[in-house]
C-alpha cells in the first residue's frame, strides 16, 4: 500500500474530516503508543498503519483488504468523488 492509498483508504472508510482525526489524533497501542501520523512519520509502512487504524476502531475484514485502491472507471487524480 501506497501512501496516497492509505488516504484514500482513510478517506473512503471514515470521511475526510473524521479521517483526519483518527489519523491525528487516536493513540494506536499496536504502533508503540504512537498516531497515524507519527508511525507514518516514524517510517512504518502504510499498510502496517492501516491495519492497525483498523483493529482499533474495529472495521469489518471485509473491508481492510484492498483498501485504496482505484475503483473501476475512478480516475487517480483527485479524489474520484
């Protein structure tokens, strides 16, 4: 996984402005006690991350695979909404 489609996953499964506050702001135990944003920062692997920000706030399985990838006939650039 990218980073631009760890946004995108981020972007699609909690909505832009909540996105950005489970990314800012929620302590991930599985990251050393870190955020999103600082294990990102810290070098962990988006994917990693993801998954992570998805045990704690309990997203289904269904839906952490394949995250942020392109859906068809959505372009790359912007956000295909």
């Amino acid at each position: 996984m990218k980073l631009s489609e760890f946004q995108i996953a981020v972007d699609r499964e909690f909505g832009s402005g909540y996105g950005g506050v489970v990314v800012n702001d929620l302590v991930l135990a599985s990251l050393g006690g870190r955020t999103a944003r600082e294990a990102l920062a810290a070098g962990v692997r988006p994917r990693e991350v993801w998954f992570a920000l998805c045990e704690a706030t309990d997203v289904p399985e269904g839906r952490r695979h394949g995250a942020g990838r392109p859906m068809p006939g959505e372009s790359r650039g912007g956000s295909g909404r």
